[in-house]
C-alpha cells in the first residue's frame, strides 16, 4: 500500500488539522470505512479523561487529543497484553 502522499495529515495551507478533516485523513491513510474510524476514535478518546457518560465531540479533535488518546489506548492494549501472558492465555483480545 503506497501511503507516501498520505501521510502528512498534521497541516495544511490554513494550519494545523482538526476535527472532520483530521477524521477524513485518518480514514484516507488507513483506507477503513468512515463509520469505523468515527466509533474508534470516539471509544479511544473516551478512554482518555473523559466522564463515561460525555460523548467526545470528533468535530473539536486536534492532532494533539488524537496523540494522547492513542497513547492512552496503546497502553491498555499493552496491559491487557501482558496481564493475558502472565495468566498463560494466548487468546487475542476481542476490541
């Protein structure tokens, strides 16, 4: 997959990416469909500092929220990761 003139989503001519159009790059770059990306990006900056009853706004999300809420995310994957290779389960998480 040749992602080369993909992969700058961090600005463009009127300055740094956010909301709908940061969304439209990231399913650009990863080719999934729109409604996919939306949910996980919604589940992945839930996990970062939000009350679990506030939906976060995609609209006002910066390349920065979208850096830390993947942070957030990767390491809960990798926590589940090794708290499942410690139990002796090789069983894939089901996210």
């Amino acid at each position: 997959m040749d992602v080369s003139q993909k992969t700058e989503i961090a600005e463009n001519e009127s300055g740094p990416v956010h909301g709908d159009t940061l969304v439209r790059s990231i399913v650009a770059i990863t080719g999934l469909p729109d409604s996919s990306v939306r949910s996980e990006l919604v589940e992945m900056l839930s996990m970062k500092d939000q009350p679990s009853n506030v939906t976060p706004d995609l609209s006002a999300m910066s390349l920065d929220d979208l850096r830390s809420a993947m942070l957030v995310y990767l390491e809960s994957i990798n926590a589940d990761m090794m708290a499942r290779e410690s139990d002796g389960s090789d069983d894939v998480p089901n996210s």
